[in-house]
C-alpha cells in the first residue's frame, strides 16, 4: 500500500492481529481497519493499543484510529 495513509498486518496463526496505521501526510488522518481487511472472520473484536496499555473497546467489523501526522499508532485486535 502506498500513499500519505497505511494500514499494515503482520499476520499470525494465532490472535490478536498486529496492526500498525500511518500517517505520511502533513496532516492527522483518520485511518479505518477492517476486520475482513485482516482475514478475520469473526463477528466482532476488541482494540487493545499495546504501546499505552489501554483497551480502546469492542465493535463489531471494523476500528478506526485518528493517526497524527508522520505519526504510527498500533493495535492488537483479538476476534471473538
């Protein structure tokens, strides 16, 4: 993928799902990972980001991240 936004996987055989959003651009961007985009079958998932320990919610097929500029933000996403 190429361009001033990314969505990135490093896919594992077993949950969660790694994955990294980046903003190249001069501005924040507000990034959408879906779970089909993934792989994942599941019906719904939950958000953890590892870097602030935090449990960002459980929703149902995709999560949005608002990612600032130049900016990374990561996810784990564990299907249930």
């Amino acid at each position: 993928m190429h361009g001033p936004i990314q969505a990135s996987n490093a896919r594992r055989r077993l949950p969660p799902e790694k994955v990294a959003a980046v903003a190249m651009g001069l501005v924040s961007a507000a990034i959408t990972v879906t779970w089909a985009s993934l792989g994942m079958t599941s019906t719904s998932a939950t958000v953890r980001d590892p870097w602030s320990h935090t449990e960002l919610g459980s929703t149902a097929t995709q999560y949005t991240a608002t990612v600032p500029s130049h900016g990374v933000v990561m996810l784990k996403v564990f299907g249930s």
